[in-house]
C-alpha cells in the first residue's frame, strides 16, 4: 500500500553510507581526540584530554586529513575561563556554519566542546579547482536574476565568497556563499535577506532561504504612546537622569537655524516615511526655538520616531552597563523607522534595524522590548563572537529568537527595574501580548517544553523553550531557595554564553550547558557589584550552577553540575499514579538507598498531602491538575537542596474529537482479526474491547475510511498512535506508530513489546488535513480509541531478511517485525561481525559466504536467528576522465568501481607510471599520448584507455542559433556567432568562414571571425549545420600553418503546436473562488466549473500601468477563512507557468496575496495592485493564461504548485483554482 510509513516500533531501519564526510560528535566525547591519536601516533601517547595542548592535539587530529586545517581566533578571556573559536577549513576554504567553541579553565583544563569536526572531505571533493571573482560574480547574478523584476526592486549588501557547505545529506560541496538583502520599492513590501548556496562544480543551487530576522505576524510591541498604551510627553529636563528618560538628540547651528539630528548616543534614527528606497541620513527637524519634535501620529501611535530613538539609546546603554560593550562595538545601531507602507513587520539586516508601521496585527512596531529584541538579533549574528554564526536553523533559530526576547526584558529592567514578562505587549492590537515568559503556551502556538520541539515549531513559537528557563531563573522562582537572580544578571549569563559557546548549530541542549557554564562570570560580576549571601558569605560557581540546572528542568533539559550537593527527581507514570526516583548526586555521585545512611529527604507532591521522608515513594493523586512536586535532600553534614519539578497529572488520556466528521469518518478498522465497523462520529471509545496481542508479534492495521460521495476522491491523512511505555500519554512523535496519506485506507505492522497481561491504548484517526497531537480537536475528520493487552508469546522471532547483491558489497535488509528484539548479532563468513540492523558489508574477494544473524532480547536471551549461504562477487570498472592543464595532465579513479584492496596502475604513454590512485603527470614534449588505468585484484583485472593531446591547441568556432517560425510556414534561423580571434592566429590571418545549412545550400564570407548571419528554411525537419573558420597562424609558428574549426549544430525544425497547460484542481468542499475583478473587467464567476473562466472575453491588462485586482471567496458555511492567493500568468506564451520551474523561476508569478485576520480567519477578500514586467512581453499584444490559486492555511504561504491538485496527497490543500483568458498590452 503507498502512502504510508512506519514510526518509532515499526522497527525498520537501514545503514545508509550515501557520502564520505564524516562528522565526528565533540559535545561531551572531548576526549575522542586525544584516543584516536595515541592509535595512530604512540609519541603521542602522553597527550593529556586535560592539558592546555588539547588544542594541538584537535590541529593534529584534523591535518592528518588531506587539505584540512584549523584556523584559531582570538581568546576570550574571562578571570576563570578561556573561550577557543576554532574555524574548519578545507584547502583553506572555510568550511561554512562549522565553527567549534573549546572551553578551558585557567589551567588549560577542557570544560567542554561544542560542535563537531569534520573529516574525510577529500572523499567528496577530491580536487578544488580555482575559483575566479568572475565565476563569483556570476553565481550571485544567476541567484539575483531569479527574483521577479515586475516591480521595481532594491538590491542592497550584495556578496558572494567561496565556502565548503556540508549539505543536508551530509555531502561536502565547493560552494558560492550568496546573499543579499532585496525589497520591492514600493507596497505590498517584501523584505527578504537572501542567504544562497551555488554548487561551483555543477551550478546547481544547493539551498536557498530567506533568513531576514524579523517579526511576521508575531513580531514587535508598541511603546508607549499608542492607543494602547499612554504615555507623558517626553520632557528636555529628563535628559539628566540615568538611564535617560526622554530621547537624546544631536544639535548643528547654520546661522539661521539649528537642527536637530536623531544621531546620538551610538544610535542613528532614519525616517524611511513609509519607503523602503534608501535613506542614508538621520532623521532631523527645526528646533532654534524648542527642542520638541510632533513629528509624526500615524497608525495610533504619536510619535514613532521618538520612541524609536529613545529606546534604540535604551537598548544601546543596556548593552554597555550590563556587558561592557556597545551592541555593534564601535559600528553604532542605525534603525529605519517607518520603514514600507502599514508593514506588519520589525527585522534586523546587516547590521541596521527596520521598524515597519504595523497593519491589522500591530500598531507602529517600536516598544522598548521590540527594538532591543531587533538589535540584539546582530549581537547574535555579527558582533557578540570572535566569528559570525548565523543560528537560522532548527533548534539554534529557536534560541536566537529567545535571546532577542531576552533582550527586550532586559531593557525594560534595565529602564525601570521590572519586567511585565510579556513580548509584544504595547504594540501587538489583537489581544493581551504577542508571547509570554512564565506560560509560553497562553498565546496557543508556543512551547515550553523540550518534548514538544519538531520541525514543523517556528523560530519565535520554539523561542518558549529558552525564555521559560531565563524567567525561572531571572525570578528566583526555585522552591524558595535565597538567589542573588535577576533580569539583569540572568541576561549577562544568556549573552555571556551566546558570545563564548553558542554556535550556528546550536541545540536546547547545548546551548544550556553553554550558559550553565557561564556561571564563573556572574559570580564575578556579584562580587563587583557587592551582591552576597544573607550572612555576607560569597556565592559559590556551583551554587549558581545549581540555580541554572533547576531552571531548565523546567522546561525538560537535563543538566548535571557535577559539584557539590544536586537533588533531582523523576517518575514514571500512569493517570494519578506515580512512581517517584531519587536521583540525587553529590560531587557528581548517584546517591543510592543502599548508601544513603545520615541523608534526610522530604518529598512535597504540591497536593496539599503531608510530605514523606523515603528514599523513593509512590503517590496517587486525587485529581488531574498541575502540581509542583519537590525533593529536599540532606546529607549527614547538614546541607541541603532543593529541586522542584512541574508535573501535569491526568485522569485519563486526553481527549480528541472532529469537528466535522460527517464527510470523513473511519468505517471500519481492523486490528489482526478484529475488525469494528461504525458510522460517523466525532469520538468513539472501542477501548472496553480487549484484544489479545501476543508479544513482540506484528499486529496488523487497516483503517479504512468511509466512501462519502463527496470525499472518496479525496486524499485523506490516517494517524495510528500506541501508549507504547503505558504512562497514559500519546507523545506525538515517539508514539505515532503508522501515519500515511491515501483516499480509501492505511495498512500496516506494528509491534509492541513490554509487561505481559497489560493493556495498552490505541488511538486512530482520520482527518483532511495534517494533525500535529493525539489530543484535541482536529477540523475535519474523526478519532477512534482501542485497547490491546500483551500476552505471552513464546514463538520464536520470524525473521524477514534479504541479502542484495550492491556494488562490492552485500546490502543486508531487514524488515523483521518484532519488538522484542533489542540486540542483533551477525556474522558474515569471513570474521567480520555487526550490531546493526540492516548492515552492509564488503568482502575482500567473490566467494560464498556462510552469514548468519540472532536476535536477543531485553533479558539477553536469543529468541531468533537466521543462516544462509550468501554468494558475492566484485566488480571491476575503470573509468577517467583525463584534465589537462598546459602540459600537465590529472588523473583520478573516482569514477571507477573497485573493490576493497584493489591497486591502481597508470601508465601515461611516455614511460612514465604511478601507482597512486589520484595523481598528475607533466610532459616534457607536446604530442598525443595514450594513458592506461589498470586496475587489480585477486579476481581480476580491467584496464581502459584514452588518449590526450599535450602542447596542440584545438580551434572550435563559437555559435548558437536561434528559431522564428514565419506566417508562410517557412523558418527564419539567426546565427549568432561569438568566436574570437584565436590567440595563435597571425595578425592578418585571413579568415574565411563557411556556413553550410544542411539543406543543400552554403555561404562563404570573409573577413572577421564573428560575423553571424541568417538562413530561411522552406520547411521543418531536422538538418545538420557546420561553421567552418579557416585562419593562418604567424609564420614563426608552424611557418604560418593554417588552421580550420568546425563547429556541428543539429537545428530541429518543428511547426508551432496549440500551446496546452498544465492540468490543476482543486478542493472546493470548503471554499471557492466567489468572483474576481481586474482593472474595469469583471467581476467573473464560474460556479465552481472546470475550463477557462472566459474563453470569449479576455481581461484587458498594461504593462505600461499598475493593473488593479479583487479577489472575493466564497464559503460552505458563514465563516471566512484565511486564504492565500497565486496568480500566474504565462507572459512568454511557453504553455508553461514558471518556464517549467516554478519553484526557482518566480518571473510569471505577479501576486502573492494573503487574507487573514487572526489564525484561521480572514476578510473574505484580497485587492490591490501589480505591475507587469514588459521585458517579459515579445509582443505589442499578447493573448495569454492567467491562473488563480485560492489556498487554504492560517500562515502565508511563498509556494503553491500551479499545476497543483489539492486531492492529491503530493499537492494536497483546499480552494478553487481558476484559469482566464488575458490580453496584456505592452506600450
């Protein structure tokens, strides 16, 4: 069946080696290093992980790899910890976003290391052939010309440099780094920072992203001085105080009057006046007789300038007094302010900050809290490490966002000495803030949680992770323990981490330690600001520690300080049972029962029952709720900790139902033999249904969906989800054990495995759209509870295995189904062994192989093999391709097949030889030689030949052509010839050039090398065309030998075919296309039907004019939603929306509109204006398709397939999709 895959006990998985880079784990493996090359290097034996000349060792270790090397920056030096930034680089290339961080103490102790080192490149790129600026120049311009120009659109910061880029296969590629910063110069804006990578090699776009820093829809805060929020006039007098209060100007004198400049205090403020043409002076205004500036209310907000400018200064001083340094260093913070026309948006590019005016969700966006946040986001990028990291990927996004919203409340404690703990709060018009610290998950998107992290999390809702942790932390809230915390200080250990061991990679994990390590210099900067104990004692780095771990338990990262006295809980679970483990340590010791002897312990399970003092304790809790469980461990001297840990309790599974299920529904689900059949329901609990599963032993499932006439065709999404640990919970990725897309059903194996005579809980779900969680309501669609119980199961494992014969080695794959098996064992005939599922192994010669596999399980106790006879044979290919440079030539076997201990043999034709595998050769004299690559085995031999030409330059006319088919039926054929004077041509060389045409006629000229010329066929058909140029060389070479060039061209002459487009559909169960308008023609309305729209009355559009549009929807039920909306229009005539690559090619894509009002919602309509690009248009009228996709989603969406059928699992989606006929007129 397609459309499925199996998750988590689907126990499948295979050994993929698709590339050769490798990436070797440092992150708490330090001492990998160092055991790897007392292997390889006995002298170096003595090498200590814990001395200052691990760093050597670290160099050592990665030159011993062809052509790499590490490149070490400057130290950052704190009174007890060093910070090593250690740049990767491969032929002295900087291997992009790699960047390792080792921390030391003032010892040379290693603390830590953060990232990976890369190995093994040579694998992948075995030669880096030169790279000219011109070919730089050239990739940023291929990038560029991508992006549409029927607008006018600025392009700003342009640059392009030469990187190793590790793709997302993990494959090295010599790469040009691209970017940009590119907008549109008048509304609907676009601000994007174009971040690229070109494959050098093969020109091929590796990836692509726009990695602007911004706040989109979800963004920025107002000041005061909004509707919102109110606030006093900024007075001149306040100036004096610190921080200031009122905004700080700069004064010039002319002789007639003075100005005011917003350019002071590190910070220069631009008026953009809703632009986003380039400004590149500060803001100014009259102020010979007052220094008050009214300029300007706009979109609620009285003066968006001001407040700009006052908390740009704010945030600015915030960085000094808390970090000693200046956000930027001595580059002083230049923010845009009214920046586009009602932009929804605030961003940070290269090193300036962007304020747009806000739209529906935001008033103007310059609240304190969202201009640190902006600013902080080039402290993260640019200016707070020894290099640039970029943390615009996966988790390190999340944590980049979270440290900007750290920035903005530490502004604001800084400013006035409290926090209100919300992100957004004064600018953000459609209810309380936009994010929030303590409950990260109030604003219905965010998480606080590491468990809760995929993929699908963005930036700013990830961000909730971290920003629980700093608010924790930043209040003291630790079981009531004394803390020296605050915002101020929480903030410097945040920015401390993120300057010292932070990297472009990042994870929750990581970045925490980072920070936990940080500790030392807060307990510095206490001791200089004179903050200490109650009883005047200093406080400790472990203590601090200490504090740091608790606050990221809260959040589910597990840290271990390792020193002094650290009490920590867990459990396991089932509803109001729970089972409660000590794991207390003390100098990084577990304390057991058995060793407890003098402890005291005290568990407190925030139910309001008395407390316990055993080791470990089991607790029914009498209701659901969230309580604070925490442990308090004593040790014989009387010290004592505290660790506390939020927990939610749960009286049954969660609950789950559809919304609407009436048209998508399961009618039948089968579990092995059981099979239930039902109608449609929201929810339906089966689970009083016990069925016998035996242990480990596949359990089938088949959920079919019902044949609703309305959706039988539709593409549906089915979910299964297995309690697999039994603790009343649905984790939504670990246990979602088959998830597929398919219209009529899902089938499928699983296994489970764990206590006999226990039941377990299935869930099972259909729905239309893609579901995140078991638990909740899903729009569409209808859930199904079952319940399983284990029994024993003494049969043996069956085993599912094949041996695929692959190039020079034997793929073994393993689809055995059996959730018993823990541990495989093989043996491969030859004394080589694996613990892999699904190994693959090479053998050093063809023979027959007795291999054999058992399988154990959690008791170590076999409970299956498997045995056969398994024949290989090697292969032996050779295959070159010889490149000649001067008179030398280079050589290399990547393209040949060779099996394991094969050696090489080249022989160059002139005596020479080598027995290496990559190599070159330098000739003494020109000629034509032949070179062998031989290679050998103890199966055999192969060996290829290909002869080369050293010194003797060959001379190819350079032309192309181009077809224009006549209204006779005749075709026009212009030949562009581009060939220039050979280098070896005499001065007067006499050029003759001879086209024939392949039909019977030639033409002869004289003269230049580059003339071109043009030739009218009669017919179509295909005919073999040359350009012959005949030239004398000088007569001291060859004694004026003349030479001859032919170029071969095949020109295919085929009569022009009635263009026909891509077929597209859509789903209209929910939403359609009411009517459309452009310019003064329509509306139109096609009642949902299938064709052009308007096959006898084209839309009339200018290229010379903005074009107006509306877009209105029209719905099932009275409710509008969010809606994108595409429209194509195919401006070269091609029959091709996209010049058949729509994903890159965005020329003919002239609207991208999005009706939303919050989350699932919207107007019900889209209108505006787009221009036209007439150097797209070939000619004065052009009669042509325009296609419009509606799309339904609560988020704007940059890529819609024009050819899209949203039925289908590969385009699914809901919304009408329409064609019209157009005339676009170019003058």
């Amino acid at each position: 069946m397609q459309g499925f895959k199996y998750l988590c006990v689907l126990a499948s998985m295979f050994s993929l080696h698709c590339h050769a880079t490798e990436r070797i784990f440092l992150f708490n493996n330090a001492d990998h290093i160092t055991s790897a090359l007392q292997k390889k290097q006995p002298l170096l034996g003595r090498m200590d992980v814990q001395q200052h000349n691990y760093l050597l060792a670290l160099n050592t270790f990665a030159t011993q790899y062809t052509g790499q090397s590490l490149e070490f920056h400057q130290e950052q030096i704190s009174e007890t910890q060093h910070s090593h930034t250690i740049t990767q680089k491969y032929h002295n290339i900087p291997i992009w976003d790699q960047d390792l961080v080792v921390l030391t103490d003032n010892n040379g102790v290693v603390e830590q290391v953060y990232g990976d080192i890369i190995v093994n490149i040579e694998k992948d790129i075995p030669h880096i052939a030169e790279v000219k600026a011109q070919q730089l120049e050239d990739a940023l311009a291929a990038v560029i010309a991508q992006f549409p120009a029927e607008r006018p659109r600025t392009f700003k910061r342009k640059h392009a440099e030469e990187v190793i880029y590790i793709d997302d296969q993990g494959k090295a590629r010599h790469a040009a780094k691209v970017s940009f910063f590119t907008d549109f110069h008048s509304a609907p804006y676009q601000p994007q920072r174009i971040l690229t990578f070109v494959d050098l090699t093969s020109n091929e776009v590796i990836t692509q992203a726009d990695v602007l820093q911004k706040i989109v829809h979800e963004g920025g805060s107002g000041p005061s001085g909004n509707d919102k929020v109110s606030r006093q006039d900024y007075k001149q007098a306040d100036y004096v105080s610190y921080p200031p209060k009122t905004f700080v100007v700069s004064m010039q004198a002319n002789g007639q009057q003075t100005n005011c400049l917003f350019d002071a205090k590190n910070v220069e403020t631009r008026n953009y006046n809703h632009s986003t043409a380039q400004i590149s002076v500060p803001y100014s205004y009259d102020c010979s007789n007052s220094t008050r500036n009214d300029y300007k209310e706009y979109h609620g907000a009285r003066s968006a300038l001001n407040d700009a400018h006052h908390f740009g200064q704010t945030a600015s001083l915030m960085f000094e007094a808390y970090l000693g340094q200046k956000p930027y260093f001595d580059k002083k913070i230049i923010q845009n302010v009214h920046y586009g026309l009602n932009m929804d948006q605030a961003f940070y590019e290269s090193g300036e900050v962007y304020f747009g005016d806000g739209d529906y969700l935001f008033y103007p966006m310059v609240s304190l809290d969202v201009v640190a946040h902006e600013i902080a986001h080039g402290f993260t990028e640019e200016y707070g490490s020894n290099t640039p990291k970029s943390m615009l990927t996966g988790q390190a996004r999340a944590i980049n966002e979270a440290f900007s919203d750290m920035a903005g409340e530490a502004a604001e404690f800084f400013y006035s000495g409290v926090n209100d703990w919300k992100s957004n709060h004064e600018t953000f018009r459609l209810g309380d803030a936009l994010r929030y610290f303590k409950t990260p998950t109030l604003d219905g998107n965010s998480i606080d949680h590491i468990d809760d992290y995929d993929d699908s999390i963005t930036s700013h809702h990830g961000a909730g992770v971290s920003n629980k942790a700093f608010y924790y932390l930043s209040t003291a809230e630790l079981a009531n323990e004394p803390s020296p915390w605050n915002t101020k200080y929480s903030f410097i250990l945040f920015a401390n981490a993120n300057k010292n061991c932070w990297t472009s990679n990042s994870t929750y994990l990581t970045a925490a330690d980072c920070v936990m390590r940080q500790a030392s210099s807060i307990n510095d900067r206490l001791r200089q600001d004179g903050v200490s104990k109650q009883d005047g004692s200093q406080w400790q780095t472990s203590e601090l520690k200490n504090h740091v771990r608790k606050a990221f338990s809260q959040v589910g990262i597990k840290l271990t300080v390792n020193q002094g006295l650290e009490s920590e809980l867990n459990f396991d679970r089932k509803f109001l049972s729970f089972d409660f483990k000590n794991l207390t340590r003390k100098d990084g010791q577990h304390i057991s029962a058995e060793n407890s002897e003098g402890w005291q312990w005290e568990w407190n399970f925030g139910d309001g029952s008395a407390t316990n003092s055993a080791f470990e304790i089991s607790h029914s809790y009498n209701a659901a709720g969230k309580y604070d469980v925490s442990l308090k461990a004593t040790d014989p001297s009387g010290q004592s900790d505290t660790y506390t840990l939020p927990i939610d309790v749960y009286a049954d599974y969660c609950s789950a139902q559809g919304v609407n299920h009436s048209k998508y529904y399961l009618s039948s689900v089968t579990l092995n033999d059981y099979i239930n059949e039902s109608t449609s329901s929201n929810y339906s609990d089966y689970s009083s249904n016990v069925i016998d599963i035996k242990d480990g032993k596949a359990l089938n499932i088949t959920l079919v969906a019902a044949p609703h006439p309305d959706t039988k065709d539709k593409t549906k999404n089915f979910y299964v989800w297995l309690d697999r640990n039994n603790d009343g919970l649905f984790h939504k990725t670990e246990e979602l054990a088959l998830f597929g897309s398919n219209k009529t059903q899902l089938s499928g194996d699983i296994s489970l495995s764990g206590e006999l005579n226990q039941t377990y809980r299935i869930r099972t779900m259909v729905s239309f759209g893609i579901v995140k969680s078991a638990c909740g309501d899903i729009s569409w669609g209808e859930i199904e509870d079952y319940t399983v119980k284990l029994i024993e199961n003494n049969d043996p494992v069956e085993m599912k295995i094949a041996a695929n014969q692959g190039v020079n080695q034997i793929n073994f794959v393993n689809n055995t189904v059996d959730d018993r098996v823990k541990r495989w064992q093989w043996q491969f005939g030859d004394g080589a062994t694996s613990s892999k599922m699904s190994p693959s192994h090479a053998y050093a010669k063809s023979g027959s192989y007795a291999v054999s596999v058992k399988a154990y399980d959690r008791f170590n106790k076999e409970i299956g093999s498997w045995n056969k006879q398994v024949p290989f044979s090697t292969t032996i290919t050779p295959l070159f391709t010889p490149r000649v440079s001067g008179n030398t030539v280079f050589v290399n076997t990547d393209q040949s097949v060779m099996p394991a201990g094969s050696t090489v043999e080249w022989q160059f034709g002139d005596g020479a030889t080598s027995l290496v595998q990559n190599t070159q050769h330098t000739y003494q004299n020109d000629g034509e030689y032949t070179i062998t690559l031989t290679i050998r085995h103890e199966d055999g031999e192969q060996a290829l030949s290909k002869a080369v030409k050293i010194g003797q330059s060959s001379f190819t006319p350079e032309v192309s052509f181009t077809v224009t088919e006549l209204s006779d039926g005749t075709f026009e054929v212009t030949f562009n010839n581009t060939t220039s004077k050979p280098d070896n041509a005499a001065r007067n060389p006499d050029v003759t050039l001879v086209w024939n045409f392949g039909d019977g006629t030639t033409l002869t000229q004289h003269g230049d090398f580059g003339q071109d010329t043009q030739h009218i066929y009669q017919s179509a058909g295909a005919f073999s065309a040359s350009l012959s140029i005949s030239y004398d060389k000088p007569w001291w070479d060859d004694w004026g030998d003349r030479v001859t060039g032919t170029k071969n061209m095949l020109i295919t002459l085929e009569s022009a075919q009635p263009v026909e487009y891509c077929t597209a559909a859509g789903l209209t169960d929910y939403e359609h296309i009411a009517n459309v308008t452009f310019n003064q023609d329509g509306p139109f309305d096609n009642n949902q039907q299938a064709g052009v729209v308007n096959p006898n009355n084209p839309i009339k559009l200018y290229a010379t004019q903005n074009n107006t549009y509306r877009i209105e929807a029209g719905y099932a039920g009275s409710e509008a939603f969010a809606e994108n909306y595409h429209v194509w229009i195919d401006l070269n005539g091609d029959g091709q929306f996209g010049n058949g690559d729509w994903r890159n090619d965005k020329s003919e894509l002239l609207i991208m509109d999005f009706d939303q009002t919050n989350q699932d919602y919207g107007k019900g309509y889209v209108e505006g204006e787009f221009s036209i690009p007439s150097n797209q248009l070939s000619q004065p009228v052009t009669t042509t398709r325009m296609r419009i996709l509606q799309y339904y989603g609560f988020s704007r969406v940059n890529s819609i397939d024009p050819c899209s059928d949203y039925s289908s699992a590969a385009t699914s989606g809901s919304g009408e999709i329409e064609d019209y006929l157009v005339e676009i007129y170019k003058n």
